[in-house]
C-alpha cells in the first residue's frame, strides 16, 4: 500500500533517506516547507573548508559606527565593497551612483523604504500595493504598527483610486517565481523593487536591474539567513537617507559581526565566479536547484493531481546560455477547484502556506524548494504518496 | 591665554594627549560627546588579548532558526544560558521564570514592548509617558511611524488622564543618571522598566530587579555597541510572544553572529567575576568611571559655571561596599538661567546633547562619560578653558 515504508522504498527516483533520528520510519515526522529556509547550500559552504572563517576578537567592532565614509553612517565599507563587487560579476543590477544602505535582513529595507517613500506631510496613509500572489509579509510589514504614513490596499490588480501608491515588484516573484513588471503604472506611483531572488541559481540575469529603489538579501544569494543582512541599492539620495534614520530609529544600525562576515561570504562568491580554480556558487546551486525541480516535475506530471506554475527559457547573460526559472518556492496548484491545498498536505505531515496568505487561491500553496537533502527527498515521496492514496484507497 | 595650547598644557590634573593624526595641536578637533559610544571599555579587552576570539565558518548559523527551545524560536542558547548566568553573578535582576527575549539593541525591544502591551482592540492609541528628563529616544521610538498603537504623551509628571498608559521607567536614568521608580502610580499603568545602565560600573546594585519587563543591553554593559543586542526579561508569557512576534515581522530574528559573540563576552565577563586570577571586568571599568568623575567634578569646581547632578552614596550587593553612582552619562548645568548649553558647549567644539531632547532645559546637556581617553582629555581641558575665557577673556 502507497503510504507505507514498502510503498516509499519502491517509489523510485526518490533517494532513499534515514531520518535524522536514525529510524527508516519517516511517517511520523511533520516537514516543514512553509519557509524558505535556505539550509540547502550548507553543502557548497562545506566544501569551502575555512575559505569562509572570520575571526572576531573582544575589542573589535565596539563602536556604533562603522570605518566607512558612507551616507549609511553604519554600513561596514567592506560589505559596501563586496556587494558591489558581487553585482558587478554577476551583473544583476547596477550599482554605479548608488546609495548601499544596510538592513538586518531585507524586511527592515522593506519598513525602511515605506518610511523613506510615504509623504510625511499627509492626513491619511499612503496605500501600498503588489500584485497578487504577493509575498504574505507585504501586508504584515505595512500594517503591523497600523501606522499613519501608509497602510496596505492589497491586489495592485485591483487598485483603482486616483491618488499616490507604493507599489512592491518581487522579481522573480514570491511564490510564484514569474519575473515580474509594475502593474499599476499610473501618476503618482512610487516603485519599491524587491530583488531577493534575482540570482542566477534561480533564474536568468538578462540584464543589469535599475531601478529607484532595488533590495537585496544575504539570506536568499548565499543561504545566510541566520545572519539577518540585506542591502538596498537606492539612486536618491534623500531617499537613501531617510532609509538611514529609519534604521537609526529602529534599530541604531545593523549588527558589524554580520556585516563583517557577509562581506566575507560575499567576496568568496565574487572569487568563485572569477577563478577557474573554484567551484562557482552560483553554478553549483544552479545544479540543485535544477535537479530538484526536476524531480518534483517528475512526481507531480505522475501523480496528475496538481500542478505546477511553468517558466519560460530566457537567456542568461551571466551563465551565457538558455535557462528556465528554478525557483526557491514552488507554486504548486490542486487540479481540483474545491480544494484546500495546505489542508490537504497537511494530512500528510507536509507544512506549506497556503495561496490564501498571498492573497491567492487555497487551492494553491507555496513549497520551499531550499530545505534539507533529507527533508525534500520525504516531501517527493509523501506528494507521490498523496497521488496513490487518492487514486486507490 | 586659557584656550592656547599653553594653557592646555598647564592645565594639570589633564593628562596631555596627542590627537590621532600626530598633532598636538587639539584646537581643531571637534569633540562628539553626544552620542553614548561606549569605546572607553576597549582598555579591559584588549587586557583580555584572545580570550573572547570566535571564529564563524562558512557553513554555521544558516538558518533562520535557532538551536534552542525557547519561545523566541531564534534565541541562541548558548546567549540565553550566559545572560542568565550574568544576572545571576551580578545579582541585578531576577531571572527565574522569566522569559528572554532577544532583540537587535534595546531599541528594538522598546518598540517590541509597546507593540506586546499596546491594546491591540482600541480605536485610540495607548498614551506612553516617562519622567522628564526622559531618553531622549522615547518620543522618537513611539512615534516615528505614526503608530496607531500607542503615541508620546510627555513628561509622565504631567500625565493627568484617567486612562490607560505606558510608562517608562529608566534606572539609572538616562540622561541624569538618578535612580527612579516609577511617577504616575495610577490604575490600569503598565511598566517597561529600562535598565540599560543598571550595572556595578555605574551605580550601586541594590537588589535584584524584579519587574514585568526589563530591558537591557550588551552596549553599555560590555561596551559592544556595534553587535546590536539587547535582551528583554518578561514576567508573562503572552507579553513575551508578542515581543518575539514583534521581532519576526520587523527582522525576522536577529543575526545569529552577534548573538554568538555577545555569549562568549558576557561569558568571559561572569568568569572576570569568579575567577581571581582574572581582571574582574565590572572593577575595572568601574575605577575607569572614578577616575574620570573626579576629574569632571574638579573642573566643574574650578571654573564655577556649572553644577552636576549629584548622587547618594548606596551599599552595592555585588561589590560589598558602599558606592555612589558614576552614570555613562554627564548631566551638566550652567548656573546661568539664560544660558543655553549645548551651544556654549559646543562654541568650544564639544558636541552634546541639549537638554531640550530630554523635555528639560536648555540649560542642561547630556555628556558621554564613555568616548576614549584622549576625548575625554581634550573635554575636560576645553570645560576647564571655557572657566577661563568667561572669567577673563
């Protein structure tokens, strides 16, 4: 029977797994893809041995400020050096009379450009919008304070009044992946361009962003999430600097270990791109990504109930050759219309976030694609699992 | 003539200095004395040579998450085990049963605590107060996104409406440095205690707090302001996932790096404090303040302009003695009604903090006690001069 650890063995392509706790009955334990933890390219960060290590002693970094001359009074200028360093060999955006302001994490960025963009001088908030699905933190950050200067209006789609907005374009998107463009596009629109997950492990660069407003995360480029460090590239400079007092206010700057060590992995991204003698990162995560996309295509063309949100070839001016989206979620969609699709893999100890937190579908959920070796391999056996309960008990 | 190097030279008990850039010539320099950059504690740990040296490799602290099993899910252990220890060697506050909340600074965990004790359910905002003279960051931190949540209301002394109400009660106070309960004293208050600065250095601990929240922070404990951490103590359970919510949605956690080495400092700082043979950290720093205090209060003597606050002697717990505090921070009157301080001050190039921020008097200035010894120096011969050119030039 489908379901059982006999069922699981012979459900090939499916890598057999050992569960952590060293039984082969994974039936008992509950994967959770509900967030993008992005723990999958520890394997790259071990391969590079100590070419990472970063030493810190007690009497470093004690000050507030930071040694750079930056408008960002507390940006390290190391970091500020390797992040463009970094954009500049991958050619994902452009960073020439940029302002860098520093974030723990790109949600602050996020806060930070709604401070920085909202009108100071108005009786009622601006409205902000993104085209939905949208990231489900958009309307948490905009509101969770339910501050004055701005307030989340939902659906871009369905946004109608003639008045000023702020408009966040995830591209490529989350959940869904699909590269994306303002849709709005009216007078008295302000862009907030939020560019997590233009990499080349997830999709084609197919030319240098430049926008106003671009943010950046360590978390989802190098799968340093615990370090909490994201970056925005910002053209003006008042608006730059009001970015700064937000962080000021908020938080009085940004962590310098994590800085310190951002710029660290990052520069160790840069000389993997450029020397032969290393293993690129972005070539190396490219492959997982690919094979994991792969195989989740694979069980889900056989089991025939969901489906998959689908990507066009495009060129890559980075890799130089035709490459589809392999996103760090998967949008996966119930062939039925009826159905709840977080519910029904929830029955199966699969924990995703449902499309109705992204002011979709429930028939849709959104599966990180970034978890554990282990963890993916029991996720593919349990969705094939699902196809053959459903069809035969 | 008092202002001239001669003067400078002659100044004694000053130590002479030489300026980082090789001159003698001090005249120039501008002094920032505004900001609480607590660089002065740099002495104790390069004493301390490798002892608090962490190194982080690439593959560590990935994800989001933490090791540990608190309710703040991105807490390391290993921060929470050596803040416990801390509280407990230094015997300030009372750990037991109580929550950790981990924030990036204070400042974080003081937005926190007013979004965990703000009625969520009322159409108006919570009133926040705190007794002027008040952290001149209070007003900023309530407001700055137009929170309908909770808005500043002043001076708490003057807090006459019968309705609910936050209080901050900072102990010792920043700016003046006086130990302080709480004013308003009325039903339905709620109390955010801040005790940054409640430790052996600064003033005498007099008994372990035991409040609903208490908020302390690494910067001017240890004096590593540039790592951002900060930590709540909570009494109640749903206050501290509130907090912790807080936390997700603004920086999804807080960067795992410095949380790592602000354990092993506060670590090396419990083990300063039990084991003989090493320098007890809270000793040293506490001459450190002696040392400067005296010299503060001789000049201020001297050139009879200005007064300071001044502080009871009080039986310290942790160093077995009687103690009269030396704050982090300076709270300078000129005995001139008129006068306006900061800009007096700042006329001889020393930058501070007017009172007015702290809903006090332009009289009054707030002076970092912690900036480097060479600062430090050029202030007191300036203040000294300032004696000089009123007195006779």
């Amino acid at each position: 029977m489908c379901g059982t650890k006999g069922c699981l063995v012979k459900c090939s392509p499916f890598p057999s797994a050992t569960p952590e706790n060293g039984t082969t009955d994974t039936t008992l334990i509950n994967i959770n893809l509900d967030h993008g933890d992005p723990i999958m390219y520890e394997s790259y960060w071990r391969k590079m041995g100590n070419r990472c290590d970063i030493t810190f002693n007690g009497y470093e970094s004690l000050s507030y400020f930071a040694n750079g001359k930056s408008l960002c009074w507390f940006l390290e200028s190391k970091l500020e050096d390797e992040i463009k360093r970094l954009h500049s060999v991958v050619g994902n955006a452009i960073v020439d009379d940029r302002y860098v302001v520093v974030g723990t994490g790109s949600s602050q960025l996020m806060q930070a450009a709604l401070y920085a963009l909202s009108p100071a001088d108005q009786p009622e908030p601006i409205s902000v919008v993104s085209a939905a699905p949208f990231y489900s933190s958009y309307p948490e950050v905009t509101d969770f304070v339910r501050s004055g200067l701005h307030k989340w209006a939902g659906d871009a789609r369905n946004f109608e009044k003639n008045e000023p907005y702020i408009e966040f374009i995830t591209s490529p998107n989350n959940p869904d992946g699909v590269i994306r463009k303002p849709v709005v596009n009216r007078d008295q629109g302000i862009l907030i361009h939020d560019l997590a997950y233009y990499w080349p492990q997830y999709t084609a660069i197919t030319s240098p962003a430049n926008y106003d407003v671009m943010l950046f995360t360590v978390s989802k480029c190098t799968g340093h999430a615990g370090s909490r460090i994201g970056w925005a590239l910002v053209r003006d400079k008042e608006v730059a600097r009001k970015m700064t007092k937000y962080m000021e206010i908020s938080t009085i700057g940004v962590s310098k270990e994590a800085q310190l060590r951002a710029a660290k992995i990052l520069g160790v991204i840069s000389d993997s791109c450029l020397d032969p003698t290393l293993e690129n990162f972005f070539e190396y995560c490219r492959s997982l990504m690919i094979d994991r996309w792969q195989r989740l295509r694979q069980v889900v063309k056989a089991n025939d109930l969901f489906t998959l949100q689908k990507y066009p070839l495009q060129y890559c001016l980075f890799t130089k050759n035709f490459y589809e989206s392999h996103p760090a979620f998967a949008w996966l969609m119930c062939k039925e219309s009826e159905e709840d699709c977080e519910k029904l893999l929830k029955e199966h100890k699969i924990q995703t976030r449902s499309g109705r937190k992204f002011g979709s579908d429930p028939r849709n959920v959104r599966i990180s694609m970034l978890s554990k070796d282990e963890d993916f391999n029991i996720f593919l056996r349990r969705l094939a699992a699902i196809g053959g309960l459903t069809n035969g008990n």
